[in-house]
C-alpha cells in the first residue's frame, strides 16, 4: 500500500486533501475508486486499515477530512452531540461538500479513473458527506456505501430531481444498538430514499457504533457486485 501526499506533478494540481491509497490489483487503465471518508475525530488511516480486504479492481483512496479537531483527529465539519441531536455547522458541511468534489476531480487527473464507477464509502459522518456528495451532485458518483450515517434534514431540499439519481446504488448498514447514532436514522435513509425511487440495499445488525465482521463482509460483497 502507497502513503500519498498529494504533491503537485507535472500533471496534476496539488491535492486538496491528504490521502492514503492503495493502487488496484487488477491492472486498468481507468480504475474504479472507492473513495473512504472517516468519522469526526479519526483520521485517513481508520478505514485504510481495511484497504487491502477490498476488491482487487479498486483504486482505494482514504481522506483525511479538512478540519483538525485535535493531534491526529479530524472532521468534515464541526458537531455538538451534546443536545441529543446533533447540532453541527452547515457552513463547515458546504466547504467539505466542495472539497470532496475537488478532490474527485483531482483523483481524475492523476489517476485517470473511470468517470463513471466513483463510489464513496464513509463512516458516521463520512457517511453522511457520502449522502450529502452523491445525492446533491449525482452525476458525480455511482454509488455510496453509508456505515452507520443519516442524511441530514437541512440537505434534502437541495437534493437533485428523481429522475438524476436512479443510477446510484446505495448500501446502508447500521447497528441496531448504536448509542452515537441511533438505527432511527438509517430507517429514516432508507424511507427517504424510497421517496426518490431508490432502492439502497439495507442491513441492521445486533451490533453497536462500530463496523463488525459482518457489516465487513455485506460490504465487500456489495463492492464485488457493482
């Protein structure tokens, strides 16, 4: 696996994020990337520590979010859970919004990835980066994988019209005893995305805030699929 900085080259500008990745296995010119987005207060190499359990044809990026919270701790934007719902800056969640977007096109330039098999995996609130990206700027991402996320009130009127968003493919797991982030959330995904005509492959496990063996291996098999 390759640590990468996001240096400028002579064909590239320099990244907008810091990254890790892991080159894909399976020789292509155009590459299909898994983008991984960490939760608040982790950092890029959480998910990358998984990287080389996923499918030999991805490139696997994992970014580290923009905002430092503490030494080696990040997040897309700032959260007080304080409240019993999450209270959080929408200024911060727009930024990381157009950062992302960014940083895809960067990925494009210097890896020549397929335009056309960009998937977005996050936890918490990568997972909801990962809703917010695919579901304003479709046209940019095939599909997200979102671990114990939601999709937040205040981004839905801003979602792209239906008819924009049916090729996105969408898988959701979460814990059903998740003390962070209640399972009312994903259910809440999941009946909103079904309003879009959409039909997110959906899995509740007996499992709290984390990613479990068996969350794992719904995912991987869900990324062989596509």
């Amino acid at each position: 696996m390759n640590t990468i900085l996001g240096k400028a080259n002579s064909k590239t500008e320099p990244s907008p994020l810091y990254y890790l990745a892991r080159e894909p296995k399976i020789h292509s010119e155009h590459p299909p990337v898994i983008i991984l987005l960490h939760g608040v207060g982790s950092n890029e190499k959480d998910l990358f520590s998984f990287a080389d359990q996923l499918p030999d044809k991805y490139l696997v990026i994992s970014a580290r979010a923009p905002h430092t919270v503490a030494r080696d701790s990040y997040a897309w934007y700032q959260v007080d859970l304080s409240k019993g719902k999450p209270v959080f800056s929408e200024e911060q969640e727009e930024e990381s919004k157009k950062i992302i977007l960014q940083f895809i096109r960067f990925l494009k330039a210097k890896y020549s990835v397929d335009d056309n098999e960009i998937y977005l995996c996050g936890f918490i609130q990568g997972a909801i980066m990962s809703y917010v990206v695919a579901l304003t700027n479709p046209d940019k991402i095939r599909g997200i994988a979102a671990l114990s996320g939601r999709i937040l009130d205040e981004v839905r009127p801003f979602v792209a019209p239906n008819e924009k968003l049916q090729h996105l493919n969408i898988f959701i797991s979460h814990g059903v005893n998740d003390g962070v982030l209640p399972v009312h959330y994903a259910r809440e995904a999941k009946s909103f995305l079904h309003q879009l005509n959409l039909n997110p492959v959906y899995n509740e496990y007996p499992a709290g805030h984390t990613i479990n063996n068996e969350m794992f291996h719904d995912l991987v098999n869900w990324l062989k699929t596509q």
